[in-house]
C-alpha cells in the first residue's frame, strides 16, 4: 500500500494537465475581455459616425 501511495505522490502528469487548462483559461479570459473592450470602442466609433452622417444627410436633401 505504501509503495502505491509514494508512486502516487510521484506522478506529475495530472498537475501538468492543471497547469495547461489554467493557462488556457487565463489565456481565454484576456482574449474576451480584450475583444468586449474593442467592440465597444468600435460600436462608439459607428454611432458617432452614423450620427454625423445622419446630420449631414437631414442638412442636404
């Protein structure tokens, strides 16, 4: 038994699985919150222009 538990307190396979999935996740959480930021400084940009051509649009008819 004590020799099945040392094996075990041994084995590094599963951390190094641990590690790849908490690199991916960190990795996944900084590409969303970069893409939320950019979506809305582009969704800014658009309203603001389809403002300004609306405006320009009502003053030629």
């Amino acid at each position: 038994m004590t020799k099945i538990f040392a094996r075990f307190m041994k084995d590094e396979s599963g951390a190094t699985a641990i590690e790849y999935g908490l690199i991916a996740a960190l990795i996944s959480v900084a590409l969303i919150t970069g893409a939320t930021a950019l979506g809305s400084a582009l969704n800014t940009q658009f309203v603001s222009l389809g403002t300004k051509m609306g405006a320009a649009n009502a003053a030629n008819p």
